[in-house]
C-alpha cells in the first residue's frame, strides 16, 4: 500500500494521488485501533504516517525530476532544430552567393586568358582560376556537411587538402604571385591525426598568405623555401623568405594572424619562432609539434 501510494504520487493526476494518501492512512491505521495500548496506537499511526507521507513526497520528486527531464529534452530538440534549420539557410546562402560569384571569376579568368595570351598575365590568370576553383571545391565540402548536420569541428578535415596538397598548392601559388618557392617534404604524413593534419595545413596556409602579402617578388631564383618535416611523433614547419619592409609597413593587420598561428600552435605543444635576420629574410618556425 504505502508503495502503491509513491506509484499514485508519481503518475496519478492531483485528484487521485490526494485520494489514494488520504485513504491509505486510516487503511494502513486500522489494524494499530484494536490495540488497547494507547502508545503503541499513536506510536503506530505516527509511523505510517511518516512513511506515507515520504512515500507521497518522494513520488512527487521523481515526477518533478520528470517533467524536468521531458522539458529539457524538448528544449533542446527545439534548439538542435533550430540550429540544422541555420545549418540550411547558411549552406543555401553560401551556395547562391559566394560560389556563384567565386564561378564567375574562374570562368572570367579562364575567358581572359584566351583573350590575352601574354604569359605572365595568363600564369596569374590561372593562379586565380585555379584558387577560386580550390575555394569552391573547399565550400563544396563545407556545404554538405552544413546540410547533413554533421559537427564541423569534427569534420574539418574532411573540408581541406592533405597537407602534401597543400604544400603543392601552395607553392605554384607564391610563383604565380611573383615568389618563386622551393619545397622540402619528408615521409610521414600518413601518420598525422586529423586535427593536426588540419592545425598545419591552416598554420601553412596563414605563413603562404603573410609571404604573398609582406614578401618580396622576384624573376629570380627562389626568394622562399617551405620545410616540413615529420620526426617519430613530431612535426616541424619552417618557412624561411625575403621580405619588403615596405609591404609590412603599410599593412593594417600585421601580426594578428602570427597571434593566431601561435594559437594554433599550443593547442599541440608546438614551439613557434618567428622574426627577420640581418639579411632581409623572414623565418618562421613551428617545432616540436605532436601529431595527434
């Protein structure tokens, strides 16, 4: 009886629970009245009290409990689709806009190199082309996983090149704007964990951006090298270039995306050295970088 009235408490409606306490008390009671100690009578109706009432009482908690449960779950089912429903309109915008617009000046640059056939023009030519064509491929990826609700953070790897591509990429990109690049790579790759695989690829990425924005061009032999290297369960990215003060000088947000690379960089326990010699080259280091 007195678990029968914890059972009311927790799924009964108000009117039946109150009921099902209210006679469960003279029903668990009435045996104690043919007693003639009267002790042990009262002794005995405060007991069964008690313990009506803490079954009552503790019925109601695990109802709370619940609700409250129910109400959460349904909070944050309404916010999950909340945010897939932004997920969408993000991956529809990013599809009506920058990729229509980033198609267009693939196919205006591949349309100028068949009516300008100068070949340092059409060498930039392409490097336009071919990095609107990257990009797109790159928001491609974004876009599917917008839209089938997969955690970008996890699937980050899934959106970029291998880092071999990268430096590949990368490099036909700093001779067509005008920095010819040598590129040293050892074995090892394959070992990378992912998030790692995707920390150096943005760390190489934001070093190719600064040598395009501050270095200094040339016809010449190569003004950059690009080192990267994987040693047991580290990694090393060196990037070595001559700079033009000038183009630094100028630049508004010089240094904000060194501040971002270091952060990067201590998420792995990496060491980041960056700084000019006296002979006008540029040396970035990231060193002692774990793997996974």
């Amino acid at each position: 009886m007195i678990l029968m009235v914890g059972v009311a408490a927790t799924y009964g409606g108000k009117l039946l629970r109150r009921c099902y306490a209210a006679l469960a008390l003279p029903w668990l009671s009435s045996p104690l009245f043919s007693s003639d100690d009267i002790q042990l009578v009262v002794l005995g109706a405060a007991v069964v009290t008690v313990l009506v009432g803490l079954a009552y009482l503790t019925g109601r908690t695990i109802r709370k409990l619940q609700l409250d449960r129910d109400k959460t779950r349904g909070e944050l089912r309404r916010v999950d689709e909340s945010l897939n429903a932004e997920r969408a309109l993000l991956a529809r915008e990013l599809h009506d806009s920058a990729v229509t617009d980033l198609s267009l000046i693939s196919t205006s640059a591949e349309n100028l190199k068949l009516l300008y056939p100068d070949e340092d023009l059409v060498a930039r030519l392409e490097s336009i082309r071919s990095r609107a064509g990257g990009t797109i491929d790159q928001l491609g990826r974004i876009i599917t996983l917008l839209r089938g609700g997969e955690p970008l953070e996890s699937s980050e790897h899934k959106m970029l090149p291998t880092v071999s591509e990268g430096l590949e990429r990368f490099r036909m990109e700093l001779c067509s704007a005008g920095v010819p690049t040598s590129v040293e790579a050892t074995n090892g790759e394959d070992i990378l964990g992912s998030t790692a695989q995707v920390a150096l690829y943005r760390m190489l990425q934001e070093a190719v951006t600064n040598v395009i924005k501050y270095g200094a061009r040339s016809q010449e032999e190569p003004t950059c090298h690009i080192r990267f290297a994987v040693e047991q369960d580290r990694a090393e990215l060196c990037v070595r270039n001559r700079i033009d003060p000038e183009r630094q000088r100028k630049s508004p947000s010089a240094g904000v995306g060194l501040e971002i690379l270091k952060e990067r960089a201590a998420a792995y326990g990496a060491a980041v050295q960056a700084g000019s010699d006296n002979d006008g080259n540029w040396h970035l280091r990231v060193t002692n970088m774990r793997i996974s």
